[in-house]
C-alpha cells in the first residue's frame, strides 16, 4: 500500500487513508469519510470528514493535466503557488482567505479549512441571492493584496524575491491563449461559439482588426507588467460566500502582473451576474448588482488611497500627482480587463453558467450584449474613471445604444 513517499493521484479512499496518517486532528478517527467535491477546472478537491466529531477539511490536489482536458499539461508546483498565496493573503487581508494548514510538496496537495457553510457565489448568483457585505469584503481584498505586494509598499529586492516565488509559467500561459490571444484569432480551434453568433463573433472578434490593437496592448502589459502579487483568477468561482461573510479562494494562477487584471475579472463577472439577472426579469437583483459593481470600484479607489498612505515606503509616493495617475491606470487596466475577460467566457472553452445556462433568443442577445460591452470597456477604457461609468456603458448598451 502506498504510503504518499511517492506521487499519485488520489482517489476518496486514499484521502481518507491520507487523513488518519497526516493530519493530527483525525489520527485517531474511527469513521472518516472522504469526497471529491471539486468542480474547478483544473484539480481534484476531497472533503474530509470524522462522522463523530463533525469536524472537516479540504484536501485539494492537483493532477498533471487539467481536470477539464488533458490538452492542458501543468507542474503540479501550481499546488505550492496556491499555498505561498493563500498565506500571503490571508496575512494581508486576514478573515477574507481560509487557512492552510499544510502544503504537502510530494503528494501537491494542501490541506485547508473546510468552508461547507458557505456557497460558490457563482452558483448563489444564478439563484439571484444577494450579498450586501460582498462590495465592502472583495475591496478589502484588493486594495490590500495588491497595493501592499507592490514596489509603492515593498522593498524592491524584497518584492523581486516575491516576483521569483511566484513564477508560474504554465498558468500564465493559460491566461495568456484563453484569455488574451483565443479569443481573437481561434488558433488551436478551442473556440466554442453558438451557431447563431458566428457571424457576430467574426466581425466583432476575428476580423476586427482595430479591437487587436487594443487587445495586444492589453496582452502585452499582461505579460510583461510584475506589478502586484495576484490571486490571477478572481472570477464569482473563486469566491466562497455568506450574507455575512466572504473567502476567497483558488489563487493557483497567482503571479506578478497588473492590479486591473483581479480588479477586472470581478467586474466583469459580476456584469455576467448582471446580464443573467436582466434576461431573467429579476430587477431587485439587477440593482443590486448594479450598486455591486459601482462600490467596487469606487470603495477600490478609497481604499487603495488610505492604504496607500498607510504604508507606502516609496519616496515618490508622496507625489500626489503620482499617485492619482497611478490610480487611473489602475482603472483603466481594470475596464481594459474586464473585457477581455468577457470575451473570452463567451467564445473561448472556459464558459461561465451566468450566460450558458440561458436558452434560446435570451442566450444569444446576451453573448452579442456582453461583447458589445467588453468591446466598449476595452476601447473607452481610458475614460472610465469611477463605478458609475461601467454601469453607463452597461446600460447604453442594454438599451440599444450601442
Ligand atoms: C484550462 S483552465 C480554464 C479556466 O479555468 C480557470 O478557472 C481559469 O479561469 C482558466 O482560464
Ligand atoms: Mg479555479
């Protein structure tokens, strides 16, 4: 019987064998029980849990492929990015991230609070609850991950050993083709777009040749840009939630890039959140949403501003001019994102249920509507400055003027 000396992929059994033998809370378990629960795109997830106790947790490993595909071939060192970041954030923004309790760098899996009485809020979305804490939680979040882990906060060595740490070439990589080249150009024919929005997707995507420019402006700061330390895929998956409370999870795609890039994957998954709520009549949701993605920015922008004054070290940080442009590019990139993160739920592989799990006519206006949007978030992106001007573009585009 293996004895996790060696690398294997895990089955429920394994995990439960696993349990007993390393983590101390279940050593002495008579009736452990052991799930696989995931539902990521990339790793296997195992809830662990002593019946007579009712005491949990879960153990997440991950594989040399990705869970959705094997086309997608990953070092299993994802695990350990997962765990250095869950324990940077959690110290940055404590009560926001759950606790790792161990890294196991043989069998790449960590071990981690079990958060069973929260939702994926992806999932709370499409059941159109709403989260009045969420605004307020997700900008602490940021503002203190990502302004704390850059040179305005850090010692630059100190912040370059940080950029080393958290090389992840391969996650990166999936970023840089789903995201930021798939999309337009479909050049490993991934792309799954719905009959009806073919003709829509190619002149709005594939052929439109001033959009790339955008696009490969965008692409280009993504890859060369070690700005803060990011969780790299902060979509509404990666965050467990309650009324009152709000985890964030998943940061295996964590790496140095642009603030906007975290900042425009919430916006612009709450904007699915949105476009789902509209095709399905729910206008007490839709305004919450709409107030969600206004305090988001602009709760950001506060918060960034006192945490910037709190512990900058830079000395050029005092430049009050500096740093209100700093901000805006923050922004700026925030919109610029956003779009793209839009575009490519909508024609790459990795799709998101806000906009699959609408049918017929409602699905297809709904693709054309968020890539309008997308589109005008990249193109105007200089000129969105505060939460009100998303919603604008949102809202023109909705009403058919486009
Ligand atoms: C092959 S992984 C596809 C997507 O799932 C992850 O959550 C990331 O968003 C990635 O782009
Ligand atoms: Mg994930």
């Amino acid at each position: 019987m293996d004895n996790f000396h060696t690398y294997f992929l895990m089955t429920s059994e394994d995990v439960i064998r696993y349990a007993k033998e390393k983590i101390v809370m279940f050593i002495n378990s008579e009736k452990l029980s052991g799930e696989e629960i995931g539902d990521g795109n990339l790793n296997y997830v195992f809830r662990v849990k002593d019946e007579a106790t009712g005491k949990s947790v879960i153990i997440k490993q991950a594989g040399h492929t990705a869970r959705i595909s094997d086309d997608f071939v990953l070092s299993t060192d994802r695990i350990r990015i997962e765990a250095g970041a869950l324990q940077l954030e959690r110290a940055l923004a404590p009560g926001l991230v759950p606790r790792v309790y161990f890294f196991d760098e043989v069998m790449s899996c960590l071990v981690m609070d079990d958060l069973g009485s929260y939702k994926i809020m992806r999932a709370a979305l499409l059941e159109f609850e709403m989260f009045p804490e969420f605004a307020e939680h997700i900008t602490t979040f940021i503002a203190e991950t990502l302004l704390r882990t850059s040179d305005i906060v850090m010692d630059h060595k100190q912040k370059k050993a940080l950029v080393k740490d958290f090389i992840n070439p391969e996650l990166c990589e999936i970023s840089e083709d789903l995201v930021f080249t798939e999309p337009y150009f479909d050049q490993f024919k991934r792309n799954e777009v719905i009959e009806e929005n073919l003709e829509f997707v190619t002149e709005h995507l594939y052929d439109n040749e001033v959009l790339k420019e955008e696009v490969a402006l965008l692409k280009y700061a993504f890859l060369t840009n070690a700005q803060s330390l990011l969780h790299g895929d902060l979509h509404t998956g990666s965050v467990f939630i309650t009324k009152e409370d709000t985890k964030i999870i998943d940061p295996e795609f964590a790496f140095y890039g642009r603030m906007g890039y975290d900042i425009g994957n919430v916006v612009a998954n709450l904007v699915f959140a949105w476009v789902n709520g509209k095709a399905n009549q729910k206008t007490e949701f839709v305004n919450w949403v709409e107030q969600t993605i206004v305090d988001v920015i602009d709760l950001f922008k506060m918060k960034f501003v006192k945490v910037w004054k709190e512990y900058a070290t830079e000395l050029f940080a005092k430049n009050t001019a500096f740093q209100v442009d700093y901000l805006q590019s923050v922004i700026t990139d925030t919109a610029g994102m956003a779009g793209l993160e839009m575009n490519r739920r909508i024609v790459g592989l990795a799709k998101v249920k806000d906009i699959t799990s609408l049918t017929g006519q409602k699905r297809v206006q709904a693709e054309r509507d968020c890539i309008t949007i997308a589109n005008r978030f990249i193109f105007e992106r200089e000129l969105l400055e505060n939460g009100i001007d998303f919603i604008t573009i949102m809202k023109q585009v909705m009403e058919g003027n486009k």
